[in-house]
C-alpha cells in the first residue's frame, strides 16, 4: 500500500499542475474566444433585438453591463 500523501504536499501538487495545464491550454483558448467573437459578431448583424441568451451573455460582456440595460443603439454599435 502506498504512503499517505500529506495534505499540504497534495495542494502543492495539484497548483503546480493546474498551472502548467493553464499555460498549455491557454493558447487553445485564446482562438477559441476569437472564433466565437466572429461568431457572434455575425450573429448580432443577421438577427434582431432582443437577442438569444447566448448572444445576450458575449453582448454583456463586451459592454459591461447587464443586458437589461442595455439599448439596441449600444448593441448596434459592436457590429460596427
């Protein structure tokens, strides 16, 4: 049977991983997030106020607002 790990050395571990495994992903992620603002960006210009959740969401985000408070003015000005 194997030796207990200590608790402390298993957190280590595991930050010392996740830290790696952010980097090497990273990348991956970072074209993912500009495909789906292309996506999206095509999505706003073919469909109309109000918009599906999904759209909504990436809109406040970009905005920094909830989308509640946003106007079809304000929306209209990322398609440009």
């Amino acid at each position: 049977m194997a030796e207990r790990m200590s608790t402390a050395t298993r957190m280590d571990r595991a930050r010392a991983n996740g830290k790696v495994t952010r980097r090497e992903n990273g990348h991956y992620k970072q074209k993912e997030r500009s495909a789906r603002d292309l996506r999206m960006v095509e999505l706003l210009k073919k469909g109309k106020f109000p918009y599906t959740p999904s759209i909504a969401s990436w809109v406040s985000v970009q905005l920094g607002k909830p989308f509640t408070q946003l106007t079809e003015a304000q929306v209209a000005e990322l398609t440009k």
